[in-house]
C-alpha cells in the first residue's frame, strides 16, 4: 500500500502527460519529442543512482514525478503509428 501511494503521483503525472504529447506530436512530430523524452527519462534515471536510505519520501516522489513527464512525452508519440 505504502508503495502504490509513492508511486501514485508518477502514474498520474504519465497520464497528464499522455494528451499533452498527443498534441505536441500532431504538431512536432515523434522524433523531437522521443528524443526530449527518453533524455528526461535517462538523466532522471542516472540521477537515481544518488539515492540512499536517508532520501526522503517527498524527494523520491518528486524525481519520480520528473521521470514519468519524460516518460509520458516519450511513450504515446514512439507507439503510435502513423
């Protein structure tokens, strides 16, 4: 449960995301926002490397957040198919 509540506002971040990116990629297309997206997402990641026990709840549901905009950007334009 504990887990799932962390985890929360990553999955609603992903899905704010989602429609963000549809229109961007009718606009940009999906090589631009594949590229800003998945470099998000491994900077994001690198960055988890830091983590320790002490790291706070809030701190780790924040990059975590952060990870899931790149995420969400990157996803829905690289699986649709035009």
């Amino acid at each position: 449960m504990e887990t799932g509540l962390m985890m929360m506002p990553m999955a609603l971040v992903t899905g704010f995301m989602m429609p963000i990116s549809g229109k961007l990629f009718d606009k940009f297309g999906a090589f631009w926002l594949g590229i800003i997206g998945m470099s998000i997402v491994v900077v994001v990641t690198y960055y988890l490397h830091t983590l320790s026990l002490d790291t706070s709840y809030r701190h780790l549901q924040i990059i975590l957040s952060i990870r899931a905009v790149g995420l969400g950007l990157a996803t829905m334009p690289l699986t649709l198919r035009e």
